[in-house]
C-alpha cells in the first residue's frame, strides 16, 4: 500500500510539474515581474525600505533575492521559484489529505491542485502568490502535526512559528491563515480541554507576533490605506465567479447546472465527515475566511482572486474527503457514484488548460514584442514615453535599442501642466516617439501625454499588443490651425470637410519618410454614429500603400462628441514605405461606420466608392 501510494504521489507531482513547466516562457515578463525581479536586484537594506512602499511586505523579494543570485534572472529561472512553491503545495495537499482520509484521498486532493488552472497560472508568474499559497498550507499541514503528535510537541510548535512568520512577511492577508488556525484550535481545546497545547499555541503566537512586531507599522499603514476596489459586480456574480475559480480555476466560464450541482454535492459529503473528522474545519475555516475577507473588505476584483489561492487547495481537500465518503457510503455502487462524479467534476479541466495555454485573454502584458517592435522601427532621434508605474522595470530587461526612455507623468502623476511641458520638449527634441500605453486612467487621467502628442505629431502606427497599446508617432512640422487645402465636400447629411494640410508632397524614395496628413472637420447635423476616417495611399497601379485609420483626433474626438459648427483637427500620418518605388501616388481618404466598417458616407462628389481623393504625392529617385 505504502507503494502504491508513493507511485501515484510521484505520477501527480510530475503531471502537475509538466503542466507547470509547458509554456513558460512563451508568454513575456509584464508589469508586477519586472518590479519583483528590480526589487531583487537591490541591496537588502534598499530592498526591505522599497517594501515599505509597496503593497507587499519583503519575504518573497527576500528569497527570489537568493534565488537569482544561485540560478540567474533567465525568464525560466525567475519562474521557477513559484513553480518550485507550486509543485510543494501539491506534495503538501497530498500529505494534509493522507491524515484526513487516507492515501486516496491525499492523491485525489493533489491531482485537482495540480490540474488546476488557476494554481498553474500563478505558478508561471515572478510573484509571491505561488509562495503565499504554499506557506498557508503548509501551515496547515504543521497545525495538524502539533495538535496530534504526542512527542517533539516544542518542535512542531516552533516550526508552526517560524512558517506564520514566513506568511506574514509575504501577504497581508495572511493573518485570516493564522485566525482560521485559531478558531480550529479553539474548536478542539473546547472538546479536550488540552491545557499544554493551549499554553504552547499561546507561546507560538506569541514568538509569530513578536518576530513581525518591527513591520507591524508598516503592514498597519499600508492595509489602512489600500482603497476600495469599486468593482460593481452583485455579491450573486462574485460568488458564482470565486465558486468557478475554487472549483475548476480562472479559466472557467460559463459552468454547466450539473457542474455546480456535482461540485456542491461533493463538498456536502465532504464535510458530514466534520463530526468523525474534525480536522476538516481547518480547511473549511480557511474557504470561509479567504472568501469572507475578499468578500467584505471592499478588495473583491478579478484581479484579486489571486488572494484565494490558499482557499483553493483547502477546496481540493474537501473535495477529495467527499469523493472517498460517497465511494464509502454503499459499495460497490456508491464506489461507481463517486467514480462518475469525479471524472465529471474534472471532465471540463482539459479545456480550462487548454484556454490557459492559448486563450489570448488570459496572455500577461507582452513587453517582449513590444520591445522588439520599437527596436526594429526606432530611428537615432527616438524616444520611448511609458505612461505607468512598473513598466519602466519590465520595460529595461527586454529593451536593447538605442532610444532614449522616459516615464510620464512622474511619479504618480496629477501635475497635468508639467507633464504636457515635458511632453511638448520630447516632441521639439525627437523625430520619433513610442508610446507605450497601460492604465492610463491610474496615472494620466486626462490623457495629457496622448492629447499633446495627437495635436502636435502625427500617428504612423497603432497596435494592440496584450492589453498595451503601442503607438508610434512622426514629428513633422507642427500642423496650421486652418487647412492649407480649402475643400467644402459634405460625406453623408452629418459630417463636413472644410479642407487638409499636407506636410509635403514630394518625397525620396527608399527613406521611409512619413507624410502629416491634417483633416478639419465639422458637423453639420447632431451625429449619432461613430465614425472612423481612412486616409489611404495608393500606388500608381490603384493597389493600398499605407493607411491610417481611427475616430477623429485618434479617438480622442468621436464623432458623436462633435458639436455643430465646431471645426475639429484631426491628424494622421502615413508611411512613405523604404520599399516603395518612385511615382505619382494618390491620397484618399473615407469615412465609414466605426461598428460597421462596409457602411461608408458618400462624398458629395463624383466617386464609386464613396472614397475622396486629396492629392498626389510624388516620389522620386534617389539621385
């Protein structure tokens, strides 16, 4: 038996293993792994004074410290500390779930954390929830231990100590651990009255607090002063959405009634054990208080949920006691019942991994395609702007080009005045800007950076890379307020073009220069539609060159913003591309339906495609 049991614990740390190691340098370092990894790099003492500042206190940056200093700062060797904690958690759940029911029930608990997505995810990220998830059990595993043991009740207790210490120092959230051992220990002293252990859990509480004692100040303000999430989901949805992500992880959506109806029924069984097994409170207090505190606390948002990776494992345990007391209840057919019951409960598993690993939705931040985009496009005139906190980390251990990087607004932003300065010198002192651009309603609410940027340069490209937008701009002359180019064409009943402003119209080729194209436009009637504008360069042969398309001042100025009579500039920028040969190219530009991009306005001219031609563009030899 004993075996059999080290086989199948060995077959589910390597399944859990591969799943943890497939992919994990496919996706890029974004944002939070940047700042662990810059974190790390510091001395000691610059490192714990940075944790002082930041949401999280310094354990995880304290061992990924050692880490890189044993097996570098490769994107691998920065996420094997969290698949290393990962892969222990599975060994921990396996032996918390042999105590509580046996070597099946220890296997079983294993193999749904190490199937999960959600735990697998985490366990391919440079943070310390992977670490958090593994302290807490293990913490568990400890209590149990020190409770049941009857020699080296000192060292269990001391152990117990020494690994809340650990937890504390690596999430706030860890004292609703150390509560829920507390309301265990409490359940069992009012049962057995046990005198020694209760002044034993006391001392060890004690040792916890008084070894955290010098960060209590810091842990104080910085929990008192975390905001409010505003998220504005019903408590209905969040508990739908913490039930998928307990049960069946982060990339489950849309759960079957018989998934939910099987999942619940399990966990039932499991805990009408509690009685003969009373050990399972543990666990349970854990699931109760993670969900509670997320729950009441005001932190509920998706990107919190990370918070329940402790509660995720306790799940796995009761899920894993209820398969074992359902086989038990009448075999051989409660055996079948359960045997069903578990391979539907993990039958939706195979396609949560498999979104994992390809879903785009579920793809972090990609600073290495951005990087790489910017240094094949970057002249030696350029500048790199990024727009929010971490990135200037995640930014540097990918970027090799020569651009000068520059972080606006500094520091947490609100001085509107001087960051448009700033960004008004970039624009006299560069030919070529990138802006790189993530949460920018955190620290650049009024978009300062991107307006001033869209009315004195002009957009070349714009991209969506992840969830971060990248848009490259040319610095030309800075375009006239009034067109240079008188037209009176009417597109549609709404929208007027008064007239364009061309930076040039005769251009080198194989330079890969860029023409400033400037439109002004004006409603005529209210405008109920949004609507895009193309400006389009075409070959002599009539084939597409280039084009820039977007809403009017590159989205700044949808068209149902637009008020009657007022004129509004809009700028767009077109690659003259290196590969072009010379001749004589034509302009046009469209408008079409922002949501239905067949459906054009039809210029009061003479055209078949509802496209208008604004002039011709002339590219020569070079002599």
């Amino acid at each position: 038996m004993r075996a059999r049991f080290l086989l199948l614990a060995i077959v589910v740390l390597g399944l859990g293993t591969a799943l943890r190691l497939h992919n994990i340098t496919t996706q890029s370092l974004w944002h939070d792994e940047g700042n662990s990894l810059r974190l790390a790099e510091r001395s000691i003492s610059d490192l714990i004074a940075a944790t002082s500042r930041d949401i999280h206190p310094p354990a995880y940056y304290l061992i990924l410290k050692l880490w890189i200093s044993l097996i570098g700062t490769t994107e691998l060797s920065l996420r094997m500390l969290s698949v290393f904690w990962s892969i222990l958690t599975i060994g921990i759940v396996i032996g918390i779930g042999r105590n509580l029911k046996g070597y099946r029930s220890g296997i079983i608990a294993g193999f749904l954390v190490a199937i999960q997505p959600f735990a697998i995810y985490y366990a391919q990220e440079t943070r310390m929830y992977a670490q958090f998830g593994a302290i807490s059990l293990l913490s568990v595993w400890l209590m149990l231990r020190f409770l049941n043991a009857n020699q080296h009740i000192w060292q269990w207790a001391l152990s117990l100590a020494f690994i809340n210490t650990i937890g504390l120092y690596t999430h706030y959230t860890y004292p609703f651990i150390m509560l829920a051992q507390g309301l265990f220990f409490l359940w069992g002293w009012l049962l057995h009255r046990d005198n020694l252990r209760l002044k034993l859990f006391i001392s060890l509480n004690l040792i916890t607090i008084g070894l955290f004692s010098l960060w209590l100040p810091t842990a104080y303000q910085q929990v008192t002063t975390w905001p409010t999430t505003g998220d504005t989901t019903t408590t209905l949805e969040r508990l739908s959405r913490i039930f998928e992500i307990l049960f069946y992880g982060n990339t489950a959506t849309e759960i079957a009634p018989a998934g939910y109806m099987i999942s619940i029924g399990i966990l039932l069984i499991g805990l009408l054990a509690i009685r003969q097994q009373s050990a399972l409170l543990l666990p349970l207090f854990i699931c109760v208080l993670s969900v509670g505190s997320l729950l009441l606390s005001g932190a509920y948002r998706e990107a919190n949920l990370k918070f329940l990776l402790p509660a995720q494992g306790a799940t796995a345990l009761m899920l894993s006691v209820g398969i074992i007391n359902l086989a038990r209840l009448r075999p051989p057919i409660s055996a079948i019942v359960a045997i069903a019951s578990f391979v539907i409960l993990i039958w939706p598993y195979p396609t949560h991994l498999k979104r994992l690993y390809e879903d785009a939705a579920y793809q972090r931040s990609d600073y290495r395609t951005i990087t790489h985009i910017i240094q094949m496009l970057e002249t030696d005139n350029s500048v790199v702007i990024l727009n929010a906190p971490n990135q200037q980390e995640v930014f540097s251990y990918y970027f090799q080009g020569k651009s000068e990087v520059v972080g606006l607004p500094r520091g947490l932003g609100g001085d509107d005045a001087a960051t448009q300065r700033e960004t008004e010198n970039l624009i006299h002192t560069h030919d070529r800007i990138f802006l790189v651009l993530w949460g920018q309603a955190e620290r650049d609410p009024n978009a300062i950076v991107q307006s001033t940027l869209d009315a004195y340069a002009y957009v070349v490209r714009r991209e969506w890379v992840t969830d971060v937008e990248l848009i490259q701009y040319a610095v030309l002359e800075a375009p006239p307020s009034q067109p240079q180019h008188p037209l009176d064409v009417q597109f549609g009943d709404v929208l007027k073009l008064q007239g364009f402003s061309l930076s040039a119209q005769q251009f080198i080729a194989g330079r890969g220069d860029v023409v400033g194209v400037t439109l002004y436009w004006q409603a005529t009637a209210p405008i109920t539609t949004r609507y895009k504008i193309s400006v389009q360069l075409l070959t002599p042969e009539g084939f597409l060159a280039d084009q820039h398309d977007s809403e009017p001042s590159n989205n700044l100025r949808p068209t149902t913003s637009f008020q009657l009579e007022e004129t509004i500039i809009d700028n767009h920028g077109i690659i003259i591309d290196q590969e072009l040969p010379s001749g004589e190219y034509q302009l046009h530009v469209v408008v079409y339906d922002a949501n239905a991009p067949t459906v054009r306005l039809q210029p009061n001219v003479d055209t078949s495609d509802a496209s208008l031609p604004l002039a011709t563009l002339t590219i020569e030899s070079e002599p």
